[in-house]
C-alpha cells in the first residue's frame, strides 16, 4: 500500500514564494494476520463400508494479510496422528476425502478426531497457521447378521415341572449399534409345549412335560435383527430327567388251579404255580421291579422269584386246600420307591374246604365271595346233572309209552281181524294172522325199544 501527500513550503515574509512536492509513502504488509476458518456443516460423517476416495467437506479459509501476496496464500493440511492416514486433504483447495484403499467399520471405529492446519506463506516476521480440531463420524449400517454365544445348547430339566417353569435362555449377539434381536422358536418333533420370549430368548414350559412320552425334544432358535434381512438359527436340545411318578402295573391275576394229579406226577422238587406279570413306565432304577410275598405264604409253602415275579411250591410240601397270596410289587425309585399288591387265589388239589390264609384286613369277606361263588359253581353243576336226568327219564318214559301204545293196538287189530275173518270163513283159524303187517309192525317197535334201553 502506498499513500501520496503534495506538500507545498513557504519562503520568506515578502511576496510569497511555494515550492510543491509528491511524497509517496509505501506501507509494506507484514504477516501479522492467522488465517480465518469459515463456518462449514456439521457433523462430518460417512456410511460404514464406503467406497474409497470419497469426498467428504471442503473447508474455506481467509487471510487479512495483504492480497496474492505470500501473506495471504493459504496451504491446508491435517497434523500428523493415528487417524489422519485415514484421509486425505487437498492443500490447495481444502477438500477432505477418504484415504485410498480406505473402507471404514463403524464396529472397530465409529468416529476419527483430526486436526486440522490451515498456515500461510509469510515470512515478515513469520508464517502464521490456524489449527482447528474436528471429528469425522462413521454411520453404523446394518452390515452384521445376528449370531448366538453357543453352537449349540443343551438342557436337562425334570419332567412333570410346572407350566411356565424357566428352562434357560438363549442369547445372540449383533455388533450393529441400536439393534434389536427378535427370537422364533421352531419344535423340530411337532411338540408344542414350550414357548420363548420374543426379546431376551427365555425358554420355558407350556405345558406338562413327561419322560415316558417323550423323553427328548429338539428345537430351531433363530435370531432375526431390526430389518430381518439377517438370521442365525441354533438347535436346542432338552433332555427330561425321570423322575417316579408311576406305581407298578399288575396284570390282572387269574385263580390257580393245581390238581393232586399234577403234583403226584411232577417229578422235579418245584413245581411252577404261576408268575406275576407287572410293568412300570418309568424307566431306569425306578422302572425296575421286584416282588415279594407279604402274607398268606404259611408255613413258607411257596417262594417268589424276586426279579420276574414267578411262584413256585415244593412238590412234597403242598398241602391240598385253598391259599390266598399277597404279592407286593416295588420299583427302585429313590428316594421312596412306589409299590402296588394283588391278590392270587391258588388251589391245591380237589379239597375244597380248607383255607390255607388268615382272614384279617378284609380277607373274610374275599374268602366269603370266593366260597359262595365256589357253592353257585357246585349247585349250578347238580342243576345241571339233574336237568339231564330229568330228559333221561322224561324220554325213557315217552318210548315206554309208545311201545305200550303200539303193542295194544296191535293186539286190538289182531282181535278185530280175527272175528272178521271167522265170520268169513270158519276154515281158517286165527293163527293165520301171525305173518300179517301187525305182527311186522309189533316186531320193529320191539327191536328200536331194545336198542334204545341199550344205549
């Protein structure tokens, strides 16, 4: 800059005399002013996953220093940091871009502080720079698919639990910020007695689970995030633990019959009576049977396998009566095992009269229907053999009868034919007669009567 003053002197007191005169003064600039920042939009951010050498701002500075002078020209630059490889600014016209092969991950780094140098080319007194601190964002995009903590997942649970019991939980995780995870459940078996909670992915009981049934189920869990453009989906399995929840079922038992045929004739030391057949539908220990004889067994005359429930007897030591056995029936749960009894009805012999067992806890009244229903057995068979003779004689009598009747009326025929025939002719005695058809007719019911008192 330069100023230019007409300076004009005066000489003397006399007539006036001037002298004029350009002064020119020139200002020379020195570098006394920083560079100004102008105002730009914030924030500075990118999508995750960018394409490379993308732009990102274009910053504006001034200078106060003189115009196109070394003073005014501005270089920009970012200071040297972890980031600042991360981009690029061009140092003329402050343009930011993206580093070349640069493609950010909002998961390992979701913002970037730079610095920023915007210094000019003075050197009177020195060059001046402007530092301005800024942050680049990165926007997190849905790029991560859900994924579960476990490859799989495994659970054991007692069966009969309550509806609604909490079985476990299953947990995906997705690295995309603000995502929420969304659980399905899929029964592989078709069994739809368990449910999970949409948003945590806790498992539980829909209804009664029971071992004997189904002792193992299998599920598809599947993690779906806010768009559902992602999904990982994890097998659960459940397995139920038994616990003894089902007494032992006997097979109802049938009365024993043992003739003193059978026994005499028996040539081994035992004879085989029966076997109790029971099962239980729990499994392991506490579907595992074991019987033993809790009353009747007087005097110890039958034993009873332990394991398979088959009653056996001496031969030598079976006295003829009735015997009535309790047998008692017991899993091997623990802690308290479950059992069931029944009753078997053994009769030994034809005797009918003699109980081989007490009468006590209601056994009176068994032995009373069992004795009434042997007396109904015994008078329906004298019925029966007294209907039997009652057709017996009923058809002895009816053919007596008839023969009765036949031979009367073959004498009165004779009779009649006879006075016939001498009235006709007194020639001919009766005797003639005897080769007629009466006579035949007398001869053949003779002989059916004869074969009938035969058999």
């Amino acid at each position: 800059m330069k100023f230019v003053f007409n300076h004009q002197f005066y000489l003397g007191t006399g007539p006036s005399l001037t002298t004029e005169k350009d002064i020119t003064i020139v200002l020379l600039d020195i570098n006394d002013s920083p560079p100004i920042l102008d105002p730009y939009p914030t924030p500075i951010s990118i999508n995750e996953n960018n394409s490379p050498n993308i732009r990102l701002i274009q910053f504006h500075a001034r200078d106060l220093d003189s115009p196109n002078t070394s003073n005014s020209l501005l270089t920009y630059s970012l200071l040297p940091s972890n980031y600042s490889r991360f981009f690029q600014i061009d140092s003329r016209t402050g343009i930011l871009s993206v580093g070349k092969n640069i493609s950010f991950d909002y998961e390992i780094q979701s913002k970037y502080e730079l610095i920023l140098n915007i210094s000019d080319h003075g050197t009177n007194p020195k060059h001046l720079e402007t530092l301005h601190s800024f942050i680049v964002y990165i926007n997190d995009t849905n790029d991560n698919k859900p994924k579960f903590e476990h490859e799989s997942y495994s659970f054991q649970v007692l069966e009969n639990i309550p509806i609604g019991t909490l079985i476990g939980q299953v947990k995906a995780i997705d690295r995309d910020i603000n995502t929420t995870i969304h659980y399905e459940l899929t029964c592989i078996d078709d069994q739809d007695v368990f449910e999970i909670n949409l948003l945590n992915g806790q498992l539980r009981t829909k209804s009664l689970l029971d071992y004997d049934t189904h002792p193992i189920h299998r599920l598809y869990v599947t993690a779906k995030d806010n768009d559902y453009l992602h999904t990982d989906r994890v097998t659960i399995t459940i397995e139920l633990i038994d616990m003894n929840d089902n007494t032992p079922i006997i097979d109802p038992p049938i009365a024993v019959y043992i003739p003193s045929e059978l026994i005499q004739t028996n040539l081994s030391k035992s004879i085989l009576i029966t076997t109790i057949n029971a099962h239980d539908r729990d499994s392991g220990m506490n579907g595992n049977l074991t019987y033993v004889i809790i009353d009747g067994n007087q005097n110890d005359y039958f034993q009873i396998n332990f394991f398979n429930g088959t009653i056996y007897g001496q031969s030598n030591n079976l006295p003829q009566g009735h015997h009535r056995l309790t047998i008692k029936v017991c899993d091997q749960g623990e802690p308290i095992p479950k059992c069931s009894s029944t009753i078997v009805n053994i009769k030994i012999g034809e005797s009918i009269d003699k109980l081989y067992y007490t009468t006590s806890f209601n056994t009176l009244e068994l032995s009373n229907k069992i004795q009434a229903k042997e007396y109904s057995t015994e008078q329906e068979t004298i019925f029966t053999r007294e209907m039997i003779l009652v057709v017996i004689i009923s058809t002895i009598l009816t053919l007596a009868f008839s023969v009765t009747m036949g031979v009367l009326i073959t004498f009165f025929c004779k009779q009649k034919r006879c006075r016939h025939l001498h009235r006709t002719s007194l020639t001919k005695p009766c005797e003639l007669l005897q080769s007629t058809d009466a006579d035949k007719l007398l001869t053949t019911t003779k002989v059916s009567s004869d074969f009938f008192f035969f058999i």
